[in-house]
C-alpha cells in the first residue's frame, strides 16, 4: 500500500495532536485524506502537526474537543461541521479514529469512583457518542477504527479499569461492525502495546532497565512506535482492507505470547 489512496476522503482522528495520534494523523495526510486533528487542550501542538501534514502535500485543520463530559461529542461535531465549511469541503466524514484515550489507570484497592468515571467517559462513552452522532455524516464505505490495547486481552491487575474500558471498546467494535455491515461501512480496533510516545517517557526512556524490560516482553525485542500503529490503522481506512471488520488487530508486536 502506498501513494494517496485517501484521495478525496475526510478523517477525523481524535487525540491527534501527539503521540499514536500524531502519527495517525500525519500518515493519513500522506496518504491523500483531509485530516481534522482533534485535540483536547494543547492548540499549538495540533497546529505543528497540521502544518506538517501540509508540508508534505496534505490538507488539515486542527478542531478542539476536550471529551469525558456529557456533551463532548456533539461540541466536536458542531467544530468538525463548522471547519468543514470553512475550508469548502464536501459536507460529510470518511474516516473516524477513535484515539483519545486516558492511558493508565489506578489498581483495585486504590481506584476511586471519580477515576474510574473519567477512564470510562473518555475511553467508552465518548467513542460511543461520537460514533452514534457521526452515523449521519458517516458516508457509506466509510471506516470507524478504534484505537484499544493489549491490555484488553492480558490479565493486568495494576490498571484494570483502563484494561476494562478498552475491552468495552472492542465490544463496541463488534456490534458497530454488524449493524453497519449493510453501509459497506467496517469497524475495527487496533490494540497497541507499550508505545514510546511522551505519555511513556517518563518511565521508558529515562531508565535503561525498564526500557530492557519493556522490549523483553514483545516477541519482535522491542518497544513500538507510534508510526508502527499508525500504519496499521492507514491499512484498516484503506479499500484493502474492505473485507476486514469486526475484528481486533493485534499491534502489541507480539506482547505477551
């Protein structure tokens, strides 16, 4: 796969203005989509990335949607809307990433009710909504990817409620894909495993052990990128993987076998 087969497409990536996000962002740019980069709160960040998705010949604009509040997915739509105008673009979406995520979570004991809530708004609620009040703009053949992780399939005590709410995402995935089949639209997730991106950094790039560790525990010896994912998911918007859906990508680079 190659070129810009996302010719005359639109894309909304959630989260888009770092890490996994960012580089989903900036591949589908390449590959001929028109990006909305939504972001939550860091506005200069999402301009770097727009502007590096025009250098390299794309069109994008960034929109801010700040989600896990009761509302978010519409304030996003009525952004998305607006900036679709203003650009003179063909009314409608393509693409939908699902990538903003809360990526960590307390364990058991120490989980209060106010943090599970906010993983949960953000990691299912918002998705959701986003996906049910987008169905209209939603064109037929149309991708919906969401972005879960491996920690939906591996027994992980120390962030249950992050693992659980990427488990509901997948199951959200599933129904999504059956109820949309008939529209030729697919719904996939994509699961990553441990990412370098900033939101790791701390941990993974400031010690050597840990970082050891961490490549130690994918078959392929290494931490991911987030180009690794990003690639994955330019697969699942493109028409080669028209006859793939419902189904949850594994990207962890073998973690966990």
């Amino acid at each position: 796969m190659g070129g810009r087969m996302l010719e005359g497409r639109v894309a909304l990536v959630t989260g888009g203005s770092r890490g996994i996000g960012r580089a989903i962002a900036e591949r589908l740019g390449r590959d001929g989509a028109v990006v909305a980069v939504a972001f939550a709160r860091d506005q200069a960040a999402a301009g770097e990335v727009v502007e590096r998705i025009g250098e390299n010949g794309g069109r994008a604009f960034a929109l801010r949607a700040e989600l896990g509040r009761h509302g978010d997915a519409a304030a996003l739509w009525a952004a998305f809307d607006a900036e679709v105008q203003r650009h003179s673009l063909r009314a409608g979406v393509d693409i939908i990433v699902n990538n903003a995520g809360i990526g960590r979570s307390s364990d058991l004991a120490s989980l209060t009710e106010e943090e599970f809530d906010e993983v949960f708004a953000v990691n299912v609620r918002a998705p959701f909504f986003i996906v049910q009040q987008g169905l209209g703009r939603l064109r037929d053949d149309g991708r919906i990817i969401n972005i879960s992780s491996g920690a939906a399939r591996l027994a992980m005590p120390e962030i249950s409620a992050y693992g659980s709410s990427k488990g509901a995402l997948d199951t959200f995935t599933l129904n999504l894909a059956k109820q949309l089949g008939p529209r030729g639209i697919t719904a996939n997730s994509v699961a990553p495993g441990i990412v370098d991106t900033d939101l790791n950094a701390g941990w993974l790039r400031g010690d050597a052990d840990a970082a050891a560790h961490a490549a130690s525990l994918h078959a392929l010896g290494r931490v991911g990128q987030p180009e690794d994912i990003a690639d994955v998911v330019a697969f699942l918007a493109s028409d080669d993987a028209r006859w793939v859906t419902g189904r949850v990508i594994d990207a962890t680079g073998g973690a966990g076998l």
